[in-house]
C-alpha cells in the first residue's frame, strides 16, 4: 500500500485498487464538521464497544454522542450496505483471529440516508496472554473510485 499526495487528493494505492481520497474542507454546518475527514476508532473486544469520533458516527449514521461513549459492533455493522457486510465481517473476524492488519472497502449509509464508499484500515492489538483485546483503525470516504 502507498499514498501520494497532491493538493487536496491524496491517492492511495492498494494492490488490485487505487483509491483517490478528496480531504477538502467542505463544511457541514449540520453536524458543525468537516464532511470528508477520516474516522477515528477503537473496538474494545471484551466489551464490544466501539468507540468512534463525531466523524466515524455521521459516516455510519449514527449518534455522534452515543458513537464517542461506545456502541455494539452490531450498531456499526447493520449501517454496512448488505451486499458487503458478511465479507467485511469476515475481514473483521480474520484480523482478530490472525492478528493481522485490516483493511476492507465497503458502502455504508450516512447521516443522511445517503450511501457513502469507505475504506477501513486499523489493527487488532492482544494482551500478554496472547488474547485480542482492541482493535482501532481509521475509516475514509471515498469520492471516486478509478
């Protein structure tokens, strides 16, 4: 994987993709953010709570002060566009169980209604034991595919 960057593109090249990722500053009054930031996160697995920024809760449309407290995996999950969600539940479930980096491209419906291309890329971290405990990772939008 590698990024290059140009004003405000950033090209990301994954093997058997390239993604083109605007960062503009384009404001939402709304929600009283920027709409093409990246999404923090961090999944506790004991509790399976996920804990996201104001920006990873309006891409999954979901309560960005519930998002900043922890909600179930399954709260995120449901947002993923059908038609994705057992792949990436799959690559969720071999990142935990491989303690491999994780990276999925996949539709989710926003805040408002609409449905946004994203690409997610985090790492599961384990305990002294060896156990998955957390996961954290970073959410993008995607505007334009090539």
């Amino acid at each position: 994987m590698s990024a290059t960057g140009q004003g405000d593109l950033t090209v990301l090249a994954v093997p058997g993709s390239t993604y083109i990722l605007s960062m503009a500053n384009i404001w939402d009054p709304l929600m009283g953010t920027e709409v093409d930031e990246p999404g923090i996160w961090i999944w506790s697995i004991d509790e399976d709570l996920v804990y996201g920024d104001t920006t990873l809760a309006r891409l999954f449309g979901l309560d960005p002060t519930e998002a900043i407290i922890g909600l179930p995996s399954a709260d995120y999950l449901i947002r993923i566009h059908a038609d994705d969600r057992e792949r990436v539940a799959r690559e969720v479930t071999d990142a935990v169980v491989t303690g491999s980096s994780y990276f999925a491209a996949y539709r989710v419906r926003d805040y408002l209604g609409m449905t946004r291309r994203v690409i997610a890329l985090g790492r599961c971290f384990r305990n002294r034991a060896g156990h998955p405990v957390q996961c954290a990772g970073i959410t993008y939008p995607v505007d334009l595919m090539i």
